[in-house]
C-alpha cells in the first residue's frame, strides 16, 4: 500500500508531458494560419572569389526582398580596382525601393572620384521568372552616385519599374589599410495604391498608400517609407505572426523557435525525471499485520534492537511483564534477536509471547488501544 501523496506525486509527470506536448500542436496550429516573415537572401557584389565580382550584366538576384553588400568578409575593408555589376528584379508590377542598413565609401558624397556606387534604372519591364540575355538587356539612366557616409535608414533611390542595375567600383591605387568598410544596402518591392488600392490579401497597406508585399509587413523591417509596416497593431490587423512587444519569445522564428521547443520538451523530460525520482523517495513501508519476516520492515535476522514504547500515553506495565516499581516506568534492555517480531496492530487486549532463541518478546494492549512492547530475556 502506497500513501496517497507519493501517488499523486508521479501523476505529475505524465500530466506535464502531456500539457507541453498540446502546447506546441496549438502553437503549430495557429503559426499554420499566421503571416510567417519574408526570408530575405543576402548577396555580395564582390566574393571571396574573383567569379564573384562580374563585369558584365551576368549577375542576377530576384525576390520581394533583400541584402546587399558590397563585398566579403564585411568585417574587412573592401578591395582595390573593383567593377562588379549586379541586377536587382522583383515581381511584376511591383517597383523597387533601394535604402542603407550601413554606408562608408571613401570619398565625399558631392564628388565620388573614386570609390562610388553606381545606380542605374531600367526603362521597361523585366522578366522575373526568367533569365535575360545580357547583350540584350541594358541598364538604362543613371539615377544616382553615391559615396561617402549615409545614416541607417536612408533611402537611395526607386526604380521606374521593377529592376535596377548596381555598378560598384573602387580605386585601382586603393592602400590595402584604408578606412572605406563598404555598405550594406536593403531592397524591397513596392507599388502605388493610390489610385486602385492595395489586395488586403496579398498586400500591406501603407499610411502613404503605398502597397508592399504582406510578408514585408512582418518581417520588423522598415519597408514602407512612412515605417507603418512597424506598428504593432497594423501588423496583427494582416495577421503577422511575427509581431514585436518587448518579449524575446515574439522575436524568434523558425530554426530559434524550433530549438526553444525542443529545449521546452527537454526540460519537461527532466523534470519528471526528478518528480519520479522524489516520489520514489516518499514511499514508506507500511506494516502488514499478517506479515512477519524482514518484508515487514523489521530488522533482519542476527541484527540488533531496541524494545520500544509505542503509545500516545503511558500506560501502566504489569510486573509479570517487566514493569518497575512505579506504574509508569519500565526498564528495558537491548537485545539478540534471531528473528524478527510483530505485534498485531489491532488494539486488542492480548499477552502474545513468541520464542526466538533465548529471548522473548511480550506485548501488553490496555483498553485504550495503547500498546507497550517490551523485549525481555
């Protein structure tokens, strides 16, 4: 027989399991319905290796979103006699919004000599979906040449349509220690609402009336020039899933929200290991009163052990039975037993005297249910 609050106790572990294990089915029900943020790639203009930085119009990179840096490893200043050419296309209809994460190129913004990006627009519509001869797909004019240092946030140029063509280009005496780090540059696909209004389907709806793609609006990422894809409460009007208020859990996603799980689901596993473990340390043996022998609880055969008085009172001891001179004291002596013995644990009033070897054990009940067991030789 167990005590109940040892049972109680393990029926904590299979509960917690259970209880996580629903947390996540529910969590992964409701990310199915939620407005996960758009991946945006990253790309370098000019690589670790010489293929990378391409001279020609051979080099090509499409979406709704992305980065841009103007060489790798970003950590170290860009490289000397530089021409890389990129072309950035988004999907149809769309145009193109270029701004600054980061911008330090050598030279003064008014007269960009040297160091300089290039931006060029194109004059029709470009095929997203598919590959465009470079011999027969120009740049058209060019819409801006930049250099020097731009605050984080500011916008570069549009796009007519929905391409623009990069051209980075760096002095040919360039010193190896220079203090030119490069850029960083974020593209995004837009479109005027003014006129026909934005999908609430498909689109974000910006304060300007601009429209933008909805997995824009929640990737916490400034794409709208007016930043309204940033408030809270626009985002969860477009069902974004990825909505920040100050809490770690709301700014983690995909693999980060993966490994958090998991993390959860270890946890839990550990902690009812230990429940287990502390339950198994509450249970206590409880005495069978037709039990005898050491699965009783009682000490094994040859061991030592006290004769003890187990009684809510005193109770009166008569001299046949080792009494003292006084009816509320009793002397008591340890001694050999070779087997071990038990009372009944009924209260009856009984005078049970077992033999084991040259001992004996006598047991006095009186009639208030208190016993005295006394160990005499």
């Amino acid at each position: 027989m167990r005590p109940i609050a040892s049972t109680s106790c393990l029926l904590l572990a299979p509960t917690a399991v259970f209880r996580t294990v629903a947390l996540i089915l529910i969590i992964g029900v409701l990310r199915s319905y939620a407005i996960l943020p758009y991946e945006m790639e990253i790309n370098y203009l000019d690589g670790t290796g010489p293929a990378e930085c391409r001279s020609k119009l051979e080099k090509r990179v499409s979406g709704m979103s992305g980065i841009i840096y103007s060489h790798q490893p970003y950590d170290e200043p860009y490289g000397a006699g530089k021409n890389c050419f990129i072309m950035v296309v988004v999907p149809a209809g769309f145009r193109i919004r270029l701004k600054v994460f980061d911008f330090n190129v050598n030279g003064l913004p008014d007269d960009c000599k040297k160091d300089s990006l290039h931006v060029f627009d194109h004059e029709e519509q470009v095929n997203d979906q598919e590959e465009t001869d470079p011999d027969k797909m120009g740049p058209g004019p060019i819409v801006g040449q930049f250099c020097g240092r731009k605050r984080n946030g500011t916008e570069l140029v549009t796009s007519s349509y929905n391409a623009l063509t990069l051209w980075w280009h760096t002095d040919a005496h360039l010193p190896r220690n220079h203090s030119g780090r490069g850029f960083r540059l974020l593209f995004s696909a837009f479109r005027n609402g003014t006129h026909s209004g934005c999908n609430p389907r498909k689109e974000f709806s910006c304060h300007n009336s601009d429209c933008i793609p909805t997995q824009l609006a929640c990737d916490r990422i400034a794409n709208c020039k007016d930043d309204s894809d940033l408030e809270p409460e626009l985002q969860k009007s477009h069902g974004c899933e990825n909505i920040y208020d100050g809490y770690v859990l709301d700014s983690l996603h995909g693999a980060a929200l993966l490994g958090v799980c998991l993390a959860a689901v270890i946890g839990s596993v550990l902690l009812c290991v230990v429940i287990s473990i502390c339950c198994r340390g509450m249970r206590t043996p409880v005495k069978n009163p037709q039990a005898s022998g050491p699965a009783a609880g009682y000490p094994p055969p040859g061991s030592h052990a006290f004769a003890v008085a187990a009684s809510p009172r005193r109770t009166p001891i008569p001299s046949a039975y080792g009494g003292g001179s006084s009816p509320y004291t009793m002397h008591l002596r340890e001694q050999q037993l070779h087997r071990p013995m038990i009372a009944d644990d009924y209260g009856r009033i009984s005078d049970d005297r077992q033999h084991g070897g040259n001992e004996s054990i006598y047991t006095y009940y009186n009639n208030h249910d208190a016993r005295t067991t006394l160990l005499v030789a």
